[in-house]
C-alpha cells in the first residue's frame, strides 16, 4: 500500500495580516535607507522628466506644426530625446544601487535566521521536518528580499508619479482629467474584492510547497533505504500527489494573480475611450484641441501604469506575506534551553553529576523520568543499561542540558547547571551519537570540529589512539580525503572512529558514549577498548550499550526503566541479585551462545 503524505500542514493563517511584521520588516531596511533615498530621488527626477514629454508633444500638436516654426519643433524634439536620455541614466543608477541593497538585506535576513536557529533547543528540530526549516532560510528569504527593497521603494515612487501625472493633467485640462478619475472608485471596489482571495491562496502555496520540500529532502537523504525496500513506485505516487497539491494551489493563486492587471486594464481603456467620446462630442464643440485630447490621452495612460504597477506590486506583496510571515514565526519562536539572565561562566569541571529529584517529559502529560535522584562521583565510568525507550539518552542529553527538566535539579560539582552559560557547560563535554554525523569537507576538518586549534599531531595522535589513523592512511589523500556529505564515502564504522577522535581531541571533563560502538566490528572494537580506556581514565563517563559484554568493567551499572533507576551497582554485584540486569545479560549471553 502506498504511503500517504503524513506531513502536517502548516497552520493556515486565516487572521488578517498583521501589519506589524512590516514595521518589524524595517529593522532590515534601516542600515540602507541611505542608498535607498538616494535610489528614489534618482527615480523620481528620472519620471518627473518623463511627465515633460506629453506637453512637449501638445505643443508641437498644437503650436509648432501648424504655424510651420521648423526651429521651434526641432527645439521641443531634442527636448524630448535629452528628457528621455536623462531619466534612462538615472533609473540604471537606481537599479544598480537597489541590486547591492537587495542581497544585503538577503544576506541579513538569512544570517539572523541562521543564528537563531543554531540556538533553539532539541525539541524544535524534534518536531519539524528538515525540509521545511530549510525553505524558510532559501525560499522564502529570496522572496520577500525585492519586497522589502526595490518593493517599498516602487510603492512610494509610484504614488509619487501618480500625484505628478494628477498635477500635470490637471494643469493641461480639468474636465478631461476628471473623466480619467471617474475610473478610480471602480478600480477600489475591484481591488476590495480580489485582495482576501489572493492571501489565502498564496499561503496555500506556501503551505504545500513546504510540505513538498520536505517529503523531497527526507527521500533524497533515505534514497538507499527506498531502494532497500523497493518503494519507489509507492514514494513516487506520494511525491506526485504533493506535486500536484502544489500545482493546483499554485494554479488557483495565479488565477486570482493574474485578475489584477487584465482588471486594471480594461478600466484604462474604457476611462481612454471617454476622453475621446466627452473631449470630441460633450466638451469639445470646436473647443478642445487635438493637442489637448492627445496629450490627457497619454496622461491617462500614464496615469494607470502606476496604478498598474501598483498593482502589480500589490500581487508581489500578497504573494509574499505569507512567507514573511513564516520567517518572523521563525525567528520568534522562543529558545527555551538558554543562559539565565544571571548565569556565569562554569569552572573547570572536576565530574560530579547529581541528579536532584529530575522529573521531565518530551510531552506535556507524558513523563519519561520521574523523581529520579542519584549522584555519580569524579571520575566514574557509568553505564545505562535497559530496554529501548526507557530514558537512557534522555538522562545524557540533561546532562548537557539540551533539554529543561520539568521539575528538580542536575548539579556537576554542586553546580545548577540550569545557572550557568551553555558554552561554558558544554565546551567541557565529549559526546559521541550512534548515528555519527560527518561534515562535508577533509578527515582532518571533522576531527579538528572537536578542537578548532589542534595542531596535526594532535589529530593524529587522537586518530591512534582510537584505532582511526590505520584506515586514514589508506586513503590516497589520507587525512585531506574529502568524505563528502554526511560522510558518504565512509562506512559506519568508520564515521565512529572519525566521531571518536573528534571527542577525544576536545578532551572533555564529562564523556559521554551512546551506543558509540554500535557499528564497530568486534575485532576492531577489541582494539579500540585500549583506546576507550584511555579516553574514560580521569574523566566522569556516562555509557549507553546494548552489548552487555563491554561495559562490565563500569565502576557502576544503572538499570533505567519505568520512568527511573531499578537497579545500581557493579557487574557482580547485580549479578548477585539476579534481578533486572541479571535476566538482561543472561538472556544476552544465551542469544549469543
């Protein structure tokens, strides 16, 4: 059966804009108001100059072609050609200073994004598929970047020429020009009309094309799994479904997109039209000119460019809100895992972790430690033994408190660790993932990650020492071998010992190894136990394995499940009280005999 799009939509924005998010929008435009003055300015000059040419055409019409003045007709004709030369140089001027204010502000908005995102706490990436954190940093940055630029900028500059071509039509004939506004109150109602219908459909678009970019980057990065198991077919057809959610959404947004301007239009040739019919039959009795008429004909079709472009504008600025809105919701959502207002630098961590009555729970109502309390002194290898889902890793990552406790306290060395800077906690910690992440770039770079000053032989030596420098050295480039992403070019196994050394080099106070031999073979996991010995001698460590047989050696075996510790002690003695871990590694060592 094929799969269906289990993606949750994101939440429909039926409330009106809020048009503080363009107030706030203005923080980005501030740094470059400057230039941005200086572009309407040019832009202004360049259409005043432009709004000569139809009085310059009346007076030739009217006054120079009739009375046969070659001398006064080639004057207004080198007029026009320097008006039009003039305002051409000033809007290039003004397209190239829009074009660096445009990236500059892209350039601000995505590394405000970007930095924010860095500090939001585990539980957002929990809940969001990549794809769709991903689009908001690309996508909808590009966006709404000319909005907030050359948009803004065109908005005012179009209701300034809009008040100019008013000023110079008026000054050529006011009942004509009130023919050309009688168009304008139809114009409002149809704009009325069409502007609701345009945001929903675009935050539909917004909508489905999120949902679509992450289906796309889970199947690109899972591509060897759909191939394992032979799902193409079935992942094609839910692709094609979002696909055509986007199309059909898209195809309605464009609809309501695309009634503007032919609306727009089709009032500036009925309002051109009445010029003629009141200039030549109401007001004309011999009394207009042909001069006159044409030139409020050319005004009027100035005049309804702007509201075009306007219009035009006002599509692009529907269009965009949406996604403006996506990226404040972004950046506004709050980093719960934070330095306190009085927090303070954490001293050199000499290892003891106590857990002080810890209540936490990834859910509201849905608890996965309660009240757990238990101390871990300086130096002390710990392991965390229990079945899946019990609160193994949970108990890590509140050590580095990547999460908040609900309730209680985690203190190292008498420290709330909930009262000092994050940098300071964790830069003394060494963690190592089972699913071991490997950077696009050089051996070298991911290890020198753990340490961003270590010299080459301390990369080697932290290679050696976890059994990584023999395999490194047989690649042709050995430690510059670019792995490409995610490590592609490296097998599991081998991802862990590039991690291993990684942690090795930050030399941390407090380790912490979660199923960090998972993907090692035994005989290499053998030779790396030197290694791990090394890493754990002096330091407080924390161990999650589900092969019972290398952690027998721990100074202390924790059984976690039912929401706490069941079971604590060494090897041997809990193998005495044949409770818990006995029935576990029994069991264990049956499986494997």
């Amino acid at each position: 059966m094929a799969r269906k799009n289990t993606y949750k939509e994101d939440e429909v924005l039926e409330t009106p804009f809020d048009y503080h998010h363009l107030l706030r929008a203005f923080v980005y435009i501030r740094k470059y108001l400057n230039k941005m003055i200086l572009a309407l300015i040019l832009s202004a000059l360049g259409g005043i100059l432009g709004l000569f040419g139809p009085m310059i055409t009346q007076k030739a019409l009217d006054e120079a072609i009739p009375q046969a003045d070659i001398g006064m007709l080639l004057t207004l004709v080198g007029l026009l050609v320097v008006t039009f030369v003039v305002a051409i140089l000033f809007t290039t001027i003004r397209s190239k200073i829009m074009i660096r204010v445009s990236q500059n502000i892209i350039y601000d908005i995505r590394k405000d994004i970007f930095e924010h995102l860095q500090k939001l706490p585990f539980q957002y990436y929990d809940d969001r598929p990549h794809g769709k954190i991903l689009i908001r940093v690309v996508n909808y940055v590009n966006s709404v970047s000319d909005m907030l630029s050359n948009g803004l900028i065109n908005v005012v500059l179009e209701i300034m020429n809009l008040v100019f071509i008013v000023i110079f039509m008026f000054m050529v004939d006011v009942k004509l020009s009130l023919v050309v506004m009688a168009g304008v109150p139809v114009l409002g109602v149809f704009m009325m009309y069409i502007k609701n219908k345009q945001r929903k459909a675009w935050q539909q678009v917004s909508n489905k094309n999120s949902n679509l970019n992450a289906y796309l980057q889970e199947n690109i990065v899972g591509a060897r799994i759909t191939q394992m198991f032979a799902r193409e077919e079935e992942n094609a057809e839910t692709f094609a479904t979002l696909s055509d959610r986007c199309r059909s959404a898209w195809m309605k947004a464009v609809m309501y997109s695309n009634m503007v301007w032919p609306g727009i239009d089709d009032i500036s040739v009925l309002v051109r039209a009445a010029i003629f019919i009141f200039g030549l039959i109401v007001f004309g009795q011999g009394n207009t000119s042909l001069g006159t008429i044409i030139a409020i004909t050319s005004y009027a079709a100035r005049f309804w460019q702007p509201i075009m472009n306007l219009g035009n504008i006002f599509n692009n600025f529907i269009n965009n809100i949406a996604y403006l809105e996506r990226i404040f919701e972004t950046l506004d959502e709050p980093v719960t895992v934070c330095d306190a207002e009085d927090a303070k630098e954490m001293p050199r961590i000499e290892g003891e972790v106590t857990f002080d009555h810890v209540t936490f729970g990834y859910e509201e109502g849905k608890t996965v430690l309660n009240d757990l309390s238990f101390t871990v002194k300086p130096g002390e290898s710990v392991a965390l033994v229990g079945p899946t889902g019990a609160g193994k890793s949970t108990i890590v990552n509140l050590i580095s408190r990547f999460y908040n406790v609900n309730s209680g306290r985690i203190l190292i060395d008498g420290q709330d660790i909930s009262k000092v800077t994050l940098h300071s906690l964790r830069s003394q910690m060494g963690i190592m993932l089972q699913d071991s992440f490997i950077f696009s770039g050089t051996i070298e770079d991911n290890i020198r990650y753990g340490k961003l000053d270590a010299t080459m032989d301390e990369i080697i030596a932290a290679s050696r020492t976890v059994c990584a420098d023999e395999f490194i050295g047989r690649f042709p480039d050995a430690y510059q071998t670019e792995v490409k992403e995610r490590g592609s070019l490296l097998s599991q196994g081998q991802k862990q010992l590039i991690s291993f050394a990684r942690t090795l080099i930050s030399n941390p106070a407090i380790l912490v190894l979660d199923e960090a031999t998972s993907s090692i073979d035994v005989q290499t996991e053998r030779a790396l136990q030197q290694g791990l010995n090394a890493m754990l001698q002096g330091r407080t460590s924390f161990i999650i394995a589900h092969r019972l047989s290398t952690i027998k050696n721990c100074d202390k075996i924790m059984y976690v499940d039912q929401g706490g510790v069941l079971e604590c002690g060494t090897h041997e003695e809990l193998m005495e009280q044949k409770g818990y871990y006995y029935r576990l590694y029994t069991a264990q060592m049956e499986d494997i005999a």
